[in-house]
C-alpha cells in the first residue's frame, strides 16, 4: 500500500509541474541515501537527465507564471504530464525509500504503475489546466505567478512527503483536489449573469 501512495504523490506532482518529481528523483537517487531507484529506472540520475529535467523545470516555473502563457503552456503539457507521471509512478512506487524498504506491491508489473500514474497525472493537470483560465480572466492575470507559486510549493511538498511520509501525500492529494473543485465552482458561479439581477421587462 505505501507503494501505491509514494508513486500516487509523486504521479500528482507531476500533474502540476512535469519536470519536478523526476528531476527530484534523479537527484535525490544520485545523491542524497534517501531513494534508491530500481535498475530499470535508473537513468532518471544519468548526467543527462539531470541536465535535460533540470533546464525544462525552470522553463516551465518560469512559462507557468507568466499570463496567457501559463494556458499555452498547460496545452501544451497536456500530453506531457501525464506522460511524467507514468515515469515518477513507476519509478517510486519500485524504488526503496526511508519509508519503503521492499516495494513489492507492482512487482512483476510492467504497464499497470505507469497507466495509473498517467491517469493521476492527468487528472490533477485537468484541474489545474480548468482553474488557472478563470483565475486570470477573473483578476486580469494577476493570479497566475499567485497561483503557480502555490502549485510549485504543493507539488515540491507532494514529493517530499511521498518519500518521506507517504499516508501524509495521500492526504494531501485528497485535500488539493478538494481544494481545485471549490475554487474552480466558485469562480464559475462568479463568471455566471446573476438572472436575479436582470432588469423586468
């Protein structure tokens, strides 16, 4: 089961930023003795994985907080996160950490991990890919580097807390997604014409 929550933390931070649970894999894996990622994940901590998740992590902080190019963006990694959090599933859910010391759960497993990263991934990025459009139009994108802060605070703890305190990820997915459905029904009951407003013929 802790298998399951470490991968599922880790699928929902890259729903938010791609690039941040994988190069925090990487590096962590390379060097701090916190997780030890699985043979057939271990490339996340070659020379050039670093680089190349490094340098798209910034890229995408940076786009993310910029208005109107935060939704281009998130078009963008529509395909792309998801796809991050088949690979950071996988890979945490198989890899030994201060919490996990025989991930057993998937073992023998190719695809189910990396299909249900993908679908949790994707499910946190619709959220955000739908709140963030009605957010800006409603503070004239004054929200976006707000609220992109905050998603880069929230997936940074989602991976601390996979690792480290899995059952504590698992809360905080629940509390997040919670979080995204208010916000986003009341901005859209904000974006509706008040009927009761309307002038009487």
């Amino acid at each position: 089961m802790l298998e399951f929550l470490v991968g599922s933390g880790l699928a929902a931070a890259a729903g938010l930023n791609a690039w941040m649970p994988l190069f925090a894999l990487g590096l962590l894996d390379r060097v701090v003795p916190v997780i030890d990622l699985p043979a057939s994940w271990s490339w996340l901590s070659s020379d050039v994985a670093l680089w190349i998740t490094g340098v798209l992590l910034i890229v995408e902080i940076v786009a993310d907080k910029v208005p109107a190019v935060d939704s281009v963006n998130d078009v963008l990694q529509t395909v792309v996160r998801p796809a991050s959090g088949g690979i950071a599933f996988g890979a945490g859910s198989s890899a030994q950490t201060v919490r996990v010391d025989d991930p057993t759960l998937f073992a023998g497993a190719t695809w189910a991990p990396i299909v249900i990263g993908v679908v949790i991934a994707l499910a946190l990025h619709a959220l955000k890919a739908s709140v963030r459009p009605l957010a800006n139009v409603a503070t004239a994108g004054v929200a976006a580097p707000v609220l992109s802060a905050a998603e880069d605070v929230s997936a940074g703890a989602l991976i601390v807390a996979a690792i480290f305190a899995p059952v504590l990820a698992g809360a905080l997915i629940v509390a997040l997604v919670v979080s995204a459905v208010l916000l986003l029904r009341r901005r859209r009951r904000r974006a509706r014409p008040s009927v009761a407003s309307a002038p009487l013929p």
